[in-house]
C-alpha cells in the first residue's frame, strides 16, 4: 500500500504537534521500512534499529 508522499508529510506535521506516531506504520510501508524508521527514530528519539 503506498502512500502519496504530500500527504505523508501533511498527516506527519499534524501528528507531531499532538506527539503521536499514528504515521509511523504507514511511513514504513512507503519506505521499505528503511529510511522512514530511521526518520520517525530521530523525530521521536527512539533508537529503531
């Protein structure tokens, strides 16, 4: 299931602000997994390996 990108980082600016993550699962689909965990890691702080 890809995801449009745009709208990717429209929902990814508004989770943020209330600190939740609801993108993260769908940013690893439209990522491979790769990059997105990497992403979602330093805008949370997390260590995703």
């Amino acid at each position: 299931m890809w995801v449009n990108v745009e709208r990717f980082k429209r929902r990814r600016k508004r989770n943020e602000k209330r600190g939740e993550k609801v993108f993260h699962h769908a940013g690893e689909v439209w990522n491979g997994g790769r990059s997105a965990s990497r992403l979602t890691a330093s805008n949370y702080g997390e260590r995703r390996e």
